[in-house]
C-alpha cells in the first residue's frame, strides 16, 4: 500500500464519518469509517485504525485538483474537469444512475 505519512497534503476535505486528502502530487488518500465503501479502496470494511488507504478508480494520469466529502459518500474533480464519486448512494446521491454503493472512485 502507498503512503500518505510522507507526502505533504495540499488539500482536505472532512465527511462525518471520513475524510479525503490530495497530495502535492495530485494523489488521493482517505481514512475513517469504510461500511458504505467511503473509502473507494475497493472493499466496505473498517478495520479500526487510522491508515490513509490510496483511493482507487481513478487513473494514475487524472490530477485531482479538488475534493469533497459527504456524510459517507465524496466526489473529485480533476484537472480536466471529470467528476468521480463514490461510497453510500442509496438516493442516488453520487449521479451514478442507481442506488448502489460505491467502493471504488467511477466517473460521473
């Protein structure tokens, strides 16, 4: 797993039950509560401690210029303008086309 502890975070963003970070490099970390998939490290579980877990979904070339988190579900935009969300979608809240979680980044 790639690490967060040594990278300098430009960018945060708090959910209620999880948070998002960008790094100076335009890589994305989050860390917290995972049970609807908030995480998008491509699992739903939680294991209790605090790591920062490398998001998932999103080519290595996409610079994420910026992030937000919702109660237990984000979004992230990149630098060419691509919007991708993930975690709990059970109103269909990520713009994905049904009420399915999310474990892992998807396009919008």
């Amino acid at each position: 797993m790639n690490s967060a502890n040594d990278q300098s975070i430009r960018k945060i963003s708090a959910g209620e039950n999880h948070n998002a970070y960008i790094t100076e490099e335009s890589r994305v970390f989050t860390s917290g509560s995972n049970i609807f998939g908030q995480l998008g490290n491509g699992d739903e579980e939680t294991k209790g401690d605090v790591v920062y877990y490398p998001l998932k979904g999103i080519e290595r070339t996409k610079l994420i210029v910026q992030i937000s988190c919702g109660s237990d579900h984000s979004f992230a935009l990149s630098n060419t303008g691509d919007v991708y969300s993930w975690g709990l979608n059970f109103k269909g809240q990520l713009g994905l086309g049904d009420v399915e979680n999310w474990n892992e980044a998807t396009l919008v």
